[in-house]
C-alpha cells in the first residue's frame, strides 16, 4: 500500500481534494483542504481509492477531521454509482446538493 500511496502522490493524477484523502490517510499535514468540487476533482478521489481500495472504508476519517466533507463522504457510494455510469452532469448536480448550495 504504500509504494502505491507514494507512486500516486508523485503522479499526474492529483488535485487538491484527492490529496487531501492521500494526507488523512497518510498522517500527513493537508496545508490547503478542499473537498470535490466537482466531477474532475471526484475523479481523481475515485481513482486513488480504486488504487488503494482500503482505504476506501477510512473515508469517515476525512470528515472527521475535515467536517465539511462529512455530507460527501456519507454519500460516497451513491456518487461512485452516479460516477460509473458517467452521469457526470448529474454527479455535478448531486455534489452541489450535498455542499448545501442550490442547483
């Protein structure tokens, strides 16, 4: 797992919110949180947790530290569903809804 953690960190695939999962996860200090803001920044948090898929199960760590995650996280598997099926207008959608902003 953590030849995986450390090849993603270095790699092409990252973003604020997917580094923000790779810090909690890693005990690292996460300088700039951010949550998904939208379908590209989900992305990249589902492909690093389909990389290191346990730590799919310690994603309420995220919002336990970071509390504005928590409707997210919550949520996580109804967006990797909508994710999958590349509904990404409604993921969109769906993502606003949980951050308590109006469509």
């Amino acid at each position: 797992m953590k030849n995986a953690a450390f090849d993603w960190i270095v790699g092409p695939d990252t973003g604020v919110s997917s580094k923000t999962i790779w810090g909690v996860m890693m005990g690292a200090e996460v300088y700039s949180p951010s949550i998904p803001w939208d379908t590209d920044d989900f992305g990249r948090c589902y492909r690093l947790l389909q990389m290191i898929p346990e730590w799919r199960h310690r994603l309420p760590d995220v919002s336990e530290k970071y509390p504005e995650w928590k409707p997210l996280v919550d949520s996580w598997d109804e967006l990797t569903r909508i994710f999958e099926a590349a509904k990404y207008e409604h993921l969109y959608k769906r993502m606003r809804t949980l951050r308590g902003e109006k469509s």
